[in-house]
C-alpha cells in the first residue's frame, strides 16, 4: 500500500471497514509523519501514547461492530480545544502547563464517533492573527513554497497548525476555530478544505473564548466529502451552550454529489475592490464557469455595507476579547508572574502571559467599551452588525449560495505584514462579513497562483444551509481537479 | 480619537496589562492609528437601527433545571493553581 | 413628624435609597449546577464554570428566574418580558471571570413599590426602582494567612437579586422599617431567606442630606451593610458626618464608604475608587431572557397571600386593630398560627393571647413560632377552655405558664392538676356559709350597710377554694346570702 496517511477519510474508512488496515497502523503512519515534519511546527503538543491508546481502543470497537462514524480517523485539535489531562494553551504563554480537567464538547463528540487524537494544533495566540506567527510557541510554515522559492510562507491563521498539518499529511483533518476568517483563510493558504457552519452549529463549550458572538468550530479537511462527515461528527446542539441552535443535524455527506441544477449562485459585486489580484479574479470565473456548467445560475447581489465589516469586526471582536480573556489573571490555572500586590500580580502576569497582538486587541477592546467611548464605537458596530447581516439577508431572497474568493492574495512570507496591525487584518476583508452575519462560509481550494500557491474560494450558505454549501463546492472540487500534496 | 499615553495608561491599568513607560508612546500610536481606521463607521447613518449583540438572539435563551449537577469536586478545581492551600486559592494579600 | 436633624444652620432632611442584595432560595447556582448550601468546605461547591475556567459557558437556571419574577410580583412590579445580562468589568480576586454578570439597561423587573408599617403607626410607601438578576462574587479571606489573602468561589455564582429603591427613605426608622417589611415579603415568597447574618441579606446604603425644599444633594453609598441594626445607624451616623461637614464650609464627595459598627463611624473606601469603569456590554455567551405571558401568569396565580393582603384580612375578618394585624402578619408563620388559634374563637381574646402571653414567652424562652413549645392547637384548646368556663383568665394564665414548661395539652394539665374551675352552686355555698361563719363580725358590719366589704367576702371565698371556685357564681350566691 502507498502512503495511507494521503489516503481521504472516506478512503480510509473504506480500508478499515474491509479490514484492510487498523486504526493502529494508521495514527503509527501518521505519528512517524509528524516526527519527519517537526519543523513545520504544525503541533505544539504531540500525544503519542493517547492516539495510539486511542486507536487500538477504535479497532476493538470496529471489530465489535461499534463503528462510529470517524471509527479510527487520526485528528490534529486545534489547541483551543480543551482537551482531559492534555496540555491546552491557546497558543499562549499565560496558560502554561494548564491541563484542563474537561473536555470540550466538540471534541467528545468526535471520540464518541471514535476519532483518534494525534495531538494539538498551533495556532495563533488566542485564535487572534491571520498568520500564526503571534503563537508563543512560535510559527508555523505553511508546507507550501512559491515555484523556485525557498522561502517559508505562513500557513494563514489562526487555524494555521490545523490546516498546516492536514495540507502536509500529518492528520486526516483537524479542527478548526473561526471567528474572522480562521478556519477559511489557513485553508486557502495551505490548500485544503475548511468550513465554518453556521453560528451555533458546533457547540463552544469547552473552546478558550475569543469572541463569544463570533467564535465557531469546524472541520478542515483534504475534501470537501471529509468535511461533510466530519462536520456531522462535531456538530449538534448542546445544552452546556446558551448559544447552540436547537436543530438537527443533517446529513451532509448526502450533499456531495448532489446536483446543483437550478441552484442560484450570487456574486456579491463589492467583494471585486480595484487591485484584486489577477490570479484571484481568474479562479472566481474559473469556479462560477464550473457551476454554470452544472446547471447554476449566475446572479450578481449586492452586500452595500462589506467595506464596513472589518472595522466592525475589529470593534467588536477586541471589545469581547477584552472580557473573555479577563479570566487570566494568575489566581486559578496558567501563569502567574509574583507581585507585591494583587494588582501587582495581575499586571506583570498578564504582561508577561500575552504577547503582542493579543494585549493589542485587549486594549483596543478595553478603550471601545469604556465610559464615554461605548456608543461611538461599541453600540455603533452592533448596529453595523446589523446591516451587515440584513444584506445578506436580502442576497440571499435572489441567490442560494454566494462565490466569493477567501483571502486577497495567497499565502505571503514568514514575517511579512508585520509592522502594520491593518494590513494584516485585510487578510480576512472578504471572511469576516459572513461571520459578523453568523452565516456558514466554506473555503476549498480550485486552483494555483502563477506563482504556484493554492487559491481558494468561499461559498456562503443561507443559515443552517451548510448543505447546498457542501452541494456547490463538491461540484467545484470535481471540476478543479485540485492537487494537493502531489503538486508540492 | 487620538490616544494620549496618559488614556493609554488608565487603559493597560483597566485591563490589568503592566505598560512600561518607554512604550506607552509607540503604543499610544499604534491604537490610536487603529482608532482613526474603525471611526469610518461613523460615515454610516445607523438612526433607526437596532443593535445585534448575536446572531443567535432570535432563539430563545434555553434554561435549565434547579438540580445540583455539578461541583464538589474542590481537588479538581484547585489543581492548576499557581499556588494553594488547604483547600483556598492564595493571592497576594489584599488590603482594604 | 419628619425627621430631622438639628444643625447648626438649622434642621436637615436626611434622604436615603438602599439597594438590598438578596440571595435567591434556589438549589443550585444561577448559571452552574453547583450547590448554594451555606457553610461548605472551600471550593467544594465550585464548577469549573463558576471558576471561569477557558471554554465554561454559564446556562440560566429556571427557578431563579422564576424567584425574580415571583418577587418583582410581590413588589407590585412591572415584569419585562425581555431583559438582557450584561457583564460588569471589572478585576478582583473573588471574581473568576473578570466579570459579574448581571443586568444593565434591561432589568427583569422595573417599577414597584413597599408599603412601609412605621412604629408610631402610619404608612409610608417606598418606591422600587428596579430589581434585577446577577452573581454573586465568591469570599476572599485575609486573616488565615501572614501574607496571603485565601480565595474560597463557593459563593460565586450564586443568583442574587439586586433591589433598588428609590430614594423615597427618610429616616433610619423608615429605613429599618423598610428593611423589615421587604425581608418579610421575601420570606413569605419563599424567594429569599432573608438571613443577614449569613450574607443572605446585604444592603448598600445610598445617603444625602439637604434642607427643607431643596434638591438631591451629593450621596454617599454605605457598602455592604450585614444588619437592619446596622443600617439604621450607619444612616444616622453619615447624615451627621456630611452636616458637619457642611456646615463647616466642605463639600460632600460622591464616593464609597465603609459602616464600621465597634467605632460608630462611616470612612472612605478609596483603595475601591480606583479608577473603576465598568464597562459594561450585553453578554454574548446568553440570549436575551424572553419570557411568555403565560410564564408569568402561572407564577402571580401561585403567590401566596402576602402581608399587606394578609393584615387587611386580619382587620377586616377579624377585626383587630391595623397594629395588632400588623404585628402578627410580620412573619407568615406567626400569622398562620394566629388563624389557626382564633378560628372559630373569639379573636380578640385569640390576638390577646398570641401577642401577649406566647409571643412574651417565646421572647423570654428565646424560642421562635417555629419551636414554640406551645402549639396553635393546644393555646385554642385553651381559649376554649376559658370561653366554656371551665378556666378562670387567672387560672387560664397558670395553665399557659404549665404549658410553656411541658408543652402538654390544657386539657391534660387542668386534669393532673386538677385545676377545673368549681360551678357547682353546693360546693361553693358551703365555702360561703364556712367564711361568713368565720367572719361574723364583717357580716354584720356588711349588713348594716357597710357595702364595700363585699369585696373582701368574695376574696375569702376564692381564696378558701384555691381560686377555682366561679367568680360568677360566687358573686350571685354572696350577694343571696350576705343579704340574709
């Protein structure tokens, strides 16, 4: 057999139904993969003994015929995904040696469908950054490189440890976070498929905070069909979150290899700004031409507000921020820097414990939510929100689905983009809309740069219609033909 | 709004976040060009909108039970703490 | 008559509005599971919730809603159909997450009000602004360790209300009057224990001083205070501090003060001033509390009667006087008690007994109506006891002393120690005929017109019989007899 750690899930699942291969041999393959691939520092905790524990568990369960529906699957977790007894950082120093004593619901969900865990996935500080270099546990290279190029690209952020590893064959998928752009944006850079559901789909409980409004989990897989079955696996309504929609999950696997015929596909005509690089405005036709072909229709729609979302986002995403991340304060897990007093202590501990962009975004949030300040800023970008959310609300009365491109520009360099806050945040201008609107956004990946750097598009569903999301992009896969780490 | 280093410092202490004074400045800059750059909403007339704190806010806030679920487990909840004793996390003492 | 405290400058109005934290009655927390009993060991009612651990999420218990609700009703309040939590910022070590959450421009409930019963007998009624629902913080301790302070989050997350009144006190008898009457309707709810002693009851005192006609001036909040006691006299005590300072020429500054009790004095929490700005934003981990019409309905149609109602009916039914209704309606088992007594009896003589006799020997035993050693059934039994003649009101008293002591049944204590009353006319007719013997002399004296020794025959005859004897029927039958 050749390598089964290229092997899709479903592939796999194939294989370990007919018993051709066991669960244990399939996290050892990958286990050997991740130790060859350590300097992508795509994993900040491997757990070696927990995945292969875990996948002679699934073998005995498979054999018993107790098949879940990932039986056997090695996973990367995102590191903000509270994992029992495993190490959970955020990607941060202030929560040094913190091991939680819960799991997040998400990821007991995927081991009650007997996933396997291979480890945690770097990220960007707290899920903030579109790069992952703001990890304190330093950056993460994306396995892609220009055409006669060695210099290291970023794998996008925040979920950059996540795609980064499922791009390069370290795990079958990963979980993602997204609050801006996280799970869709490190897709596009790395190649690889990521869908942000709906918000309330997949529950946060267990998940470290970033912005309580915004944050959702998702899958990131090699294909869109992975992402579907795993997306089923994760989601599903939870009691421990207020915030969970009470719906039932779907099916999506069903989706794929659905016929688009007639389905309504709109182009938002402000997400086109002057400058939009050639090769992103070629892989757009590219994929409204592949849907045509299908049967679709092409409808131009309007989002009048999208030049105002990030600096929505940027307002209330810090202002969220500012108050979820009060909790590091020393006193109960993570770090603690001493001090003559309490304050003391709190101010050298959450100096110390945040780095950069992290304190950048507190701050910010502090100040646009302090007395005086809240309704110009704070009340100001709820009522953006608003507009926001009510223009796709009327796109979606004449379109089923939107096309739009994921990022600006493909991948950039390892400390590129670093000296201006704003530009950096430009990376998620055509991501954030959809998750200040709540709304499921997936990105896969249909074509390369000339350049030679995977490009991706964004398909944007109506809510808790990831399914004719899953329907579009299935086509589009086919049609792209995409390589993946054959190409590299 | 253009932050001065002393508005920065009410900030960072609000926040809990010690700020050297050789960086109260650059950081003053830097916010305050991040500022400047979100105040373009104000070119947008939002008379008549209603705030959306979340897009869940249509739902129903779910409640639950007055049952006794959780808790009593203290070892658990002390575990990751920096440091403790006898059952009580330690801060520095505070004085009142 | 107002209040009024006489300065220098001439008579000061004081103006206070207190606003009373009040633990929910509810068996677990406001968003954990955790227990809310009081007094357990450190941490060991904490969830990984309540001690803000990364990822917890809080989920709203129903029945401290429904507390809420159920005591906004019982303030005549307006219940919102739609309210908002909201978190207030801010960084202290008993408050895991940074945050409290609690309510901001959307409370449960707004509007109501408190019809205070004041000592000299008149009502007043205090305006509710608003009540709304929050968390409370857990303990710090500081004496426990040389150089640390201990931090126990039992408490934290446990559903307190917030009730706000309006600044329509203006004494510290009104204000402890206040206080009495909101912790009796909260206790006749069931919403709140209303036990101070244990932190179940906790007031923050807002106080201004001004003259006659004036408007507000500057307040001053007395944080924390633990007893109505308490209250009344950090009251008195602010008021003179800030006419003193008034009227040496200084000026009131709007700040936090601390009531300490040993020294009588209010001083200045400055290290608590700091810089505090609250920051508050609704809460993104909670929707907005929607609630039906019908929720609502079903509780107001499960109130129980409360005090106000109650005393109404006691004047009305029963006819007591507004005080004596007002007394007993105090505490719901006082109240039911009293009915149970006086159905069917004479109430009067049934307000009488309760409020004299057993509520002076619940005092002096330093029991409650809860531990009365004299039940409501046994002190009927009684009164019925007297009303058929079978005890004299004084016998009566020394059957109730009897009672206190044993906690046995009248009956049963008049029939061991045959303590019957006599009525039969032979029996206390020879006792008559044996003192008029013994006395010849007086009868004559009696006889030849010396009426006012009548008294004195009939204390011999009720002496001579142990004081059973009917002092009716001994009247009628002296009266026969002495007249020869």
């Amino acid at each position: 057999m050749s390598d089964v750690t290229h092997l899709t899930m479903t592939e796999a699942l194939a294989l370990l139904g007919k018993g051709e291969l066991t669960s244990v041999d399939l996290t050892k393959a990958h286990l050997a993969g991740m130790e060859q691939a350590r300097s992508l520092n795509a994993y900040i905790t491997e757990t070696p003994e927990k995945a292969l524990a875990m996948a002679g568990e699934s073998d005995k369960r498979r054999k018993a015929g107790q098949a879940g529906l990932l039986e056997g699957i090695p996973l990367a977790i995102k590191d903000l995904f509270c994992t029992e007894g495993v190490q959970t950082t955020a990607g941060s120093h202030i929560l040094q040696g913190f091991k939680p004593p819960y799991e997040s619901s998400v990821t007991t969900n995927l081991w009650n469908q007997g996933a396997v865990m291979l480890g945690k996935a770097n990220l960007d500080e707290f899920a903030m950054g579109s790069s992952n270099m703001t990890s304190h546990y330093g950056a993460v290279k994306n396995p892609w490189k220009r055409k006669g190029d060695e210099r290291d690209l970023v794998p996008g952020g925040s979920s950059g440890g996540s795609a980064a590893a499922v791009a390069a064959c370290l795990a079958m998928g990963a979980t993602g976070t997204d609050t801006g752009g996280s799970i869709r944006q490190p897709a596009a850079f790395c190649g690889i498929v990521g869908i942000k559901p709906t918000y309330g789909r997949c529950s946060r409980f267990g998940i470290v905070a970033f912005a309580s409004s915004l944050d959702q989990a998702g899958p990131m897989t090699r294909t869109v069909g992975d992402a579907a079955l795993m997306l089923k696996a994760m989601a599903g309504h939870d009691p421990k979150d207020s915030t969970s929609a009470p719906q039932p999950v779907p099916d999506f696997t069903k989706s794929v290899g659905a016929s688009i015929k007639g389905m309504k596909v709109g182009v938002p005509k402000e997400y086109r700004p002057d400058g939009l690089s050639a090769d992103i405005i070629g892989a757009w036709d590219k994929g409204l031409a592949w849907l045509k072909e299908a049967g679709a229709e092409i409808v131009e729609v309007s989002l009048p507000h999208t030049k105002y979302a990030l600096a929505t986002y940027y307002i209330v995403a810090p202002a969220e921020a500012s108050s979820n991340l009060a909790r590091y304060d020393g006193v109960r897990f993570g770090l603690r820097v001493p001090g003559n007093s309490l304050d003391e202590m709190y101010m050298k501990t959450r100096a110390e414990g945040f780095g950069r962009e992290v304190k950048r975004r507190i701050l910010i949030g502090t100040y646009v939510l302090s007395a005086g300040y809240y309704d110009a800023y704070y009340a100001k970008a709820q009522k953006l929100r608003t507009l926001i959310a009510s223009d796709f609300s009327q796109a979606f009365e004449t379109a089923d689905v939107l096309l739009t491109p994921t990022a600006p520009t493909p991948a950039f360099g390892l400390g590129e983009n670093l000296d201006d806050p704003i530009t950096m945040y430009l990376n998620d201008v055509f991501t954030i809309p959809t998750s200040l609107a709540g709304l499921p956004g997936l990105s896969l990946p249909v074509g390369l740069s000339s350049d030679g750097l995977p490009l991706g598009l964004q398909l944007i569903g109506r809510p808790f219609d990831e399914e004719t999301v899953f329907k579009a992009a299935h086509v589009m896969e086919t049609a792209a033909q995409f390589k993946r780490w054959e190409a590299r | 709004m253009s932050l001065d280093k002393a508005t920065v410092q009410k900030i960072a202490y609000l926040a809990r976040i010690e700020v050297k004074d050789e960086e109260l400045e650059p950081l003053a800059r830097e916010l305050s060009g991040i500022l400047h750059w979100v105040e373009q909403l104000s070119e947008v007339n939002t008379e008549g909108v209603a705030p959306m704190t979340s897009v869940a806010g249509e739902l129903a806030l779910p409640m639950r039970q007055d049952k006794v679920s959780d808790g009593g487990y203290p070892e658990k909840v002390l575990l990751n703490g920096p440091e403790t004793t006898n059952g009580f996390f330690l801060v520095p003492k505070v004085v009142e | 008559m107002a209040y009024l405290i006489e300065g220098d400058t001439g008579p000061w109005e004081i103006v206070v509005g207190l606003e009373v934290h009040a633990q929910v009655v509810s068996n677990a927390k406001l968003f954990s599971g955790a227990a809310t009993a009081f007094g357990a060991d450190p941490n060991s009612q904490v969830s990984f919730v309540d001690a803000a651990f990364p990822g917890m999420l809080p989920v709203i218990n129903e029945m401290c809603v429904e507390q809420a609700v159920r005591t906004g009703l019982g303030l005549k309040a307006q219940i919102n159909l739609e309210s908002v939590f909201a978190r207030k910022n801010y960084f202290y070590a008993d408050l895991p997450q940074g945050y409290q959450i609690s309510q901001y421009e959307k409370p449960l409930v707004g509007e109501g009000e408190v019809i205070v019963d004041l000592p000299d007998g008149r009502s007043t009624v205090v305006g509710i602004e608003r009540l709304h629902v929050e968390q409370d913080a857990g303990k710090s301790m500081h004496d426990q360790h040389p150089s640390k302070s201990c931090i126990d989050l039992n408490r934290s997350g446990v559903a307190l209300m917030e009730i706000v009144s309006r600044p329509d006190i203006r004494s510290p008898d009104e204000a402890g009057a206040y206080l009495r009457k909101l912790r009796s309707i909260l206790r006749y709810l069931g919403t709140c224990d209303g036990n101070m002693e244990e932190g179940s009851m906790r007031a923050d005192v807002n106080v201004s001083v001004r003259k006659s006609g004036e408007d507000y001036r500057t307040r001053c909040e007395i944080k924390n205070v633990n007893s109505v006691r308490f209250v009344m006299q950090s009251i008195e005590v602010e008021a003179r501090r800030q006419i003193e300072l008034y009227e040496s020429g200084g000026t009131v500054l709007q700040e936090t003060r601390l009531f300490d009790p040993g020294k009588g004095e209010t001083r200045s929490m400055r290290s608590k001033e700091h810089a505090h700005d609250y920051r508050y934003f609704p809460d993104p981990d909670l929707l907005p509390l929607k609630l039906s019409p019908d929720f609502v309905a079903k509780i107001k149609a499960s109130l129980p009667e409360l005090p106000d109602e109650k005393k109404d009916r006691f004047v009305r039914d029963y006819g007591l006087t507004p005080y004596d209704a007002g007394v007993l309606v105090v505490d719901r088992a006082s109240a039911d008690f009293f009915e149970s007594v006086a159905k069917g009896r004479d109430s009067k003589l049934a307000a009488n007994w309760v409020m004299g006799d057993l509520f002076g020997a619940l005092n002096s035993t330093g029991k409650t109506i809860d531990t009365s050693p004299v039940s409501a059934a046994h002190l009927g039994e009684l009164i019925d006891l007297i009303t058929d003649g079978t005890l004299s009101g004084r016998l009566a008293k020394d059957v109730f002393a009897l009672m206190v002591e044993s906690g046995k049944a009248p009956s049963v204590l008049v029939e061991e120690k045959g303590l019957k009353q006599v009525t039969d006319t032979g029996a206390i007719e020879a006792v008559i005929d044996q003192v008029m013997a013994a006395n010849a002399d007086k009868v004559a004296e009696y006889r030849s017109g010396k009426d006012k020794l009548f008294g004195f025959f009939v204390g011999q005859v009720m002496k001579a019989s142990g004081g059973k004897a009917n002092p009716g029927v001994v009247n009628d039958l002296l009266k026969s007899k002495l007249a020869g």
